[in-house]
C-alpha cells in the first residue's frame, strides 16, 4: 500500500497543477466497491467509472447498452471506496447526445445520486452545447476524442483514428475547443503518439492517453484488462500487469476440488 489513508483529495486543480510541473496522472478504472478500494490506496489519480462496465462487468459486446441507472449503481459503489482519487463517471450513450437539456438532467442525477466527482463525455464540436450546459451547473467535465466507443457503429471499426490530416485536424479543433469552454483533461483513445504530443502541448487542461503515446499528460487504462482478468481484448497498448484470471481460476478450481474430495472444511475450520 503505497499511499496513506488521510492523503489529500486529488480535485481538479490538483490534475492542473499536476500538468504545469510535468508530474504524469495515473487514471484506471473501477465498478464496484472492493476494487476501487485497492485503486485508490494504490494512489491512483483518477478513478474512471467506465461505460465499460457495460463490457467487463455485464458481458456486452459494446459500451451503448449500459444505463444511466446501471452507471449510477458503479457510480456510487466506487465513491464509497475513493478516500483520495477523484471519481470521473462515463455519461451512458444517449444521456447527452443531440439534446442538452437531457444531458444536464443526466449530469445532475450521476452528480446527485452517485456522489461522483465530475462526468466525462465522448466527442467534440458536436457536443458542444451539452458540455456548456453542464459546466454552467458547475459540473466538471473531461472530455473524450480520437476513437469514441459510443459511436462504434458509425465508424465500424475499432481502429487507429486520425490519421489523415482531416481527421487530425478536426481532432486539434475539438481538444482546442473542450479546452478553452472549461473541460478540466481530455481523453485521447487509440490516436498516432506525435499528434497526442502536439495537441497536449498546445492546450492547457490535461491530456490522459489510452494507446495515444508517452507524451500525454497522463495515462489510463480499464483495469480488469490490466491485471490480466479479462483475455480476449489484447491491443497494442495495452500492458499487462498481472495475470489474475489464471491465478482466480486455479484458486477456484482448488477449491472445487477441495469440496468434493471433503478435504474442506477441515477439523480447524468448523466450529
């Protein structure tokens, strides 16, 4: 345990600051109380409740089915865990697009309902007047561009984006306008490290990557992929620090054994 329980509350200022004096920002993901528990006395930055809960959690092939409701639920399990880390909650895919007013409506109830810390959206000019609403609320917002999950049946693929110039340029245009109406960091997801790099030296919030390089402010990665739990998803970027599935599976597979040849219980473990 790396980090002591009355550590100060990481805020939103705290990331800016963390930027202006070079000192990299460490996000993950969590869904559930236990887990975030260990992220957070890890000394994680950021907490990220993820729609990718809708994935690792619930076993969908994609991030659109997960509900409000259902992300209020992994909302406010982790806040309850988070003695340190700010709590970001992914809004849900049909919470914020085309419609403001729902958006700042979905905003208040995550804020509200699940104690979490700020709300993060997917995309750019397009969600321009949903991203304002909420932050006239006095909501923090973090953005998300490059590869946008939400919008995986528009593009059809989960492959590298912006790689032509149009793209990296409307890329450049979107991190520059979430910067400059008051998202606290944006995302960047599976976008070329050199265009990460310029963009993240050219705005003032934060740049958190996943698979976008080393010259991002910070990094983020979904947990159960980094500890090895879930083996299906193996992208470039993603490294491996852990092999729990197999070491979950052999426990449990021990015990199966252990129940059924009566070696457990033993005499010291009845009363």
């Amino acid at each position: 345990m790396s980090v002591h329980k009355q550590a100060k509350r990481i805020t939103t200022q705290v990331l800016a600051e963390m930027k202006a004096n070079g000192e990299r920002i460490a996000m993950l993901t969590a869904y559930d109380y236990s887990m975030a528990t260990i992220v957070d006395l890890a000394g994680v930055d950021i907490i990220l409740v993820g729609d990718s809960a809708s994935n690792v959690m619930a076993g969908h092939e994609t991030t659109l089915p997960i509900t409000l409701d259902q992300m209020i639920y992994h909302a406010s399990s982790v806040v309850r865990a988070a003695k340190r880390a700010l709590v970001v909650v992914d809004m849900p895919f049909g919470t914020y697009q085309g419609n403001s007013k729902e958006a700042l409506k979905s905003a208040i109830r995550i804020m509200k309902e699940s104690g979490g810390h700020a709300v993060k959206l997917e995309g750019g000019h397009e969600i321009r007047e949903s991203v304002e609403r909420i932050l006239s609320a006095g909501i923090p917002v973090m953005g998300h561009l490059g590869l946008t999950p939400q919008s995986i049946y528009k593009f059809g693929t989960y492959t590298v984006r912006a790689k032509e110039e149009m793209e990296a340029e409307q890329l450049r245009k979107d991190a520059k306008l979430l910067d400059e109406i008051g998202c606290f960091a944006v995302v960047f997801e599976k976008i070329p490290a050199g265009l990460a790099g310029e963009i993240s030296k050219s705005i003032h919030c934060p740049t958190i990557g996943i698979g976008a390089g080393g010259a991002c402010d910070g990094q983020v990665l979904v947990l159960h992929d980094m500890l090895g739990i879930t083996q299906e998803f193996s992208p470039r970027f993603l490294r491996r620090y852990g092999n729990m599935g197999e070491q979950m599976l052999s426990s449990i597979d021990q015990y199966v054994k252990d129940v059924r040849s009566r070696d457990f219980p033993n005499q010291d473990e009845q009363y």
